[in-house]
C-alpha cells in the first residue's frame, strides 16, 4: 500500500558509502525497473505499480567518515531539512544529546534509526524520552513483527505502544524483506488504532521530511 518510496543506502566508512551520482543513478534504476511492474486487483484484473521513488538520501553510520564531515556534506532527505543516522548497535555516541541539539540548532532534523537494536538505549525510556525531543525517532516494521528475535521484537512493541517513537520504517534490503514488513504491519493494524497507524506510516513521516519534530 506504500505510494511513495524514500531510498537511504548505508554510509559507512570503509565499507559502503555510494556518492551523490551513484545513489541518484540507482534510484532511476529502480523507477524504471518498476514502471514495468503490475500488480493483481481484488477483482482479478492487473494495473500498473508506480510507486514515487523520491531522491535519494543516506543512512548516515556515526563513525569518523560522518563525524569528518562537514554539515550539508552527507546525504539528507530531499530538502535538506532532516538526515537519517544511525549508531553502533552496542553503544552510543558520547556527547550526544549536545550533539543533536546542535544539528537542532543549524536547521536539520535528526532522525535516528532502528532505535530498538542500541543495547540498552531502548530500555532506558527516560533517556529515550529525552533523545526524542532532539530527534525523531524510528522503529522498524520488520522488527515489530519479529524478524530481528523475540527480545528486539518485544521492545519495539513496547516503543510503539508507549509512543516514544514517532515514526516507522520498513528497513526493506530487498524483496525478501517484504513478508517481514507485513507481519510488522498486521501487528500494527491488529493492536493500535487507526489514527495512529496513519500518523506513524503517513503524517509523522512527511512531518519529519518537513524538519519538524511530530508530537503525540
């Protein structure tokens, strides 16, 4: 049911960080590969599956090659209002909270990854809380429905039903990703209400490309 697609490869230092040309050939790729694509209709008929792929931005990893560069050098979402980043999944970043402050302060919206996967970040609703006022803050769907373990599953879940994140993201690598996104959907649909579905998949999604931080 998505209509609209936002790429965000992987930036990492030493490993994987595709430059502006190559990300932005590989987005025109994929719109053309699924201007072909047609999908079934309840009534047994078939149309076309032409969902918007926006520009591309980039999930900025917190290491030396994001921390080397200088702001408005590494991929942001179209506007250059909001970056998506993520952490090391043991630990966090000193100094942080000054840090996103910062970026709060020069006009850019964090937007911080797959919370539910930093070790004990996610257990800590306090500190998490608070983070949550300096950044957006994401789930994903595959997680909610169990593709990352029973522990990691269990905490996104809780996340989601205390609203301590304000939106969520399908983390999709490719088709194989998809039945995890659904099983992270149906328990969505299945546990909170409709309002609130639609502001974390639709209006905190577009709220955030905006540079503004939603509110529950």
């Amino acid at each position: 049911g998505f209509t609209e697609l936002m790429p965000t490869p992987h930036q990492k230092a030493g490993s994987f960080a595709p430059d502006e040309p190559t990300r932005r050939d590989a987005a025109a790729a994929l719109r053309l590969a699924l201007a072909t694509q047609t999908a079934a209709r309840p009534d047994g008929a078939s149309e076309a599956v032409v969902p918007r792929i926006a520009e591309p931005a980039g999930e900025n990893l917190w290491d030396s090659l994001f921390l080397e560069r200088q702001p408005g050098s590494f991929p942001t979402y179209p506007g250059d209002r909001a970056f998506l980043v993520e952490f090391d999944l043991e630990t966090t970043p000193p100094g942080l909270e000054e840090r996103l402050f910062a970026f709060r302060l020069a006009g850019r919206l964090p937007v911080i990854a797959h919370v539910e996967r930093y070790g004990a970040l996610p257990r800590d609703a306090r500190r998490l809380a608070a983070l949550g006022q300096k950044a957006a803050l994401l789930v994903n769907l595959p997680s909610l429905g169990g593709a990352d373990g029973w522990f990691v599953k269990r905490l996104a879940r809780k996340l989601v039903t205390q609203q301590l994140v304000h939106a969520l993201a399908t983390d999709c690598h490719g088709p194989g990703d998809l039945a995890a996104v659904a099983a992270g959907l149906a328990w969505l649909r299945s546990h909170r209400a409709p309002a609130e579905v639609e502001a974390l998949l639709l209006h905190h999604p577009r709220r955030i490309l905006d540079g503004d931080l939603p509110e529950w």
